[in-house]
C-alpha cells in the first residue's frame, strides 16, 4: 500500500476526531478518488504513490476551476469552499514551481531540443521534454504558455 495513501487515512481520522469537517470531508473525497482510480480499467490495483499524486493533481484542479466558476457566478461562499478544500489538497502535493523556475526548465529544454526559434512546429518536442520534470510540480496550461511564448 502506498505511503502517502496511507497519510491521507490517517489525516482523515485525525480531523474526524479534531471536528474539522472541511479537512476531513474533502480528505473523504479524496480518497473516493483514489479508491476510483484503483478500480477503474480492467483489473483492480493497488495506485503507487505518483499514482497518487496524479489524482491528487487532478482533483486540485477541479477545485480551482471549479472556485473561478462559482466567482463568476457570483456564489463567493460555494468559490469559498472549494478554495478551502482545494488549500487541503494542496498540504499533498509537492512545492509548485514558480513561474521564473518554469521559464528556466523550458529554456533548457529548448536548447536541449536545439529548437529555438523553431516556433510552434516544435511545442510537441520541447513539451515532451520539460513534461517529465514539472510532473505535479507545475500546471500544465502555464508549462504550455511558457512553452509557446519561448518558441515565440
């Protein structure tokens, strides 16, 4: 069983004792997810703890995402919320890099795939090299963004 899943159970039953509904709901959550994650396919499999961090990732997104929907929906107490559970996903997963940190892991990048000022013929190449490197680190949208803006 992964480490870090069982952190999480742990956590959980930590908030359920200290009443803390917001941590210990979304700790819930989480681990729905992951239990999905285990079942989903063909065969049923215990996730390792990058696994882990990929669903971790993802829901992460879905509460920012869905916290800038509710704002523009004018429902600050549901974007309220979400922005909470998305803070105790984030206790998980690993430091985000910076956008200067980004912008220098790109730069290699180019310059390791010798494509500077290939434009955007290259994104796939370069993408496929910086990916691995900001894998939980960085969302992939300001890694694309970067991306495009050095290729130019």
């Amino acid at each position: 069983m992964s480490t870090l899943k069982d952190q999480l159970r742990t956590d959980l039953t930590t908030a359920m004792k200290a009443r803390d509904d917001v941590r210990s709901s979304t700790l819930r959550m989480i681990l729905t997810a992951v239990t999905n994650a285990e079942v989903a396919g063909k065969v049923a499999k215990e996730l390792t703890d990058d696994e882990v961090l990929t669903v971790l990732a993802a829901e992460a997104k879905k509460r920012r995402e869905a916290a800038v929907a509710f704002e523009e929906g004018d429902r600050p107490e549901s974007a309220a919320k979400e922005r909470a559970e998305a803070a105790v996903i984030q206790d998980y997963l690993p430091e985000q890099l910076g956008p200067e940190e980004i912008a220098a892991i790109v730069t290699a990048a180019v310059e390791q795939a010798g494509a500077a000022g290939a434009g955007p013929k290259a994104m796939g190449q370069v993408m496929g090299i910086v990916q691995p490197q900001v894998k939980g680190r960085a969302d992939g949208a300001a890694v694309a963004a970067e991306v495009r803006r050095q290729l130019g």
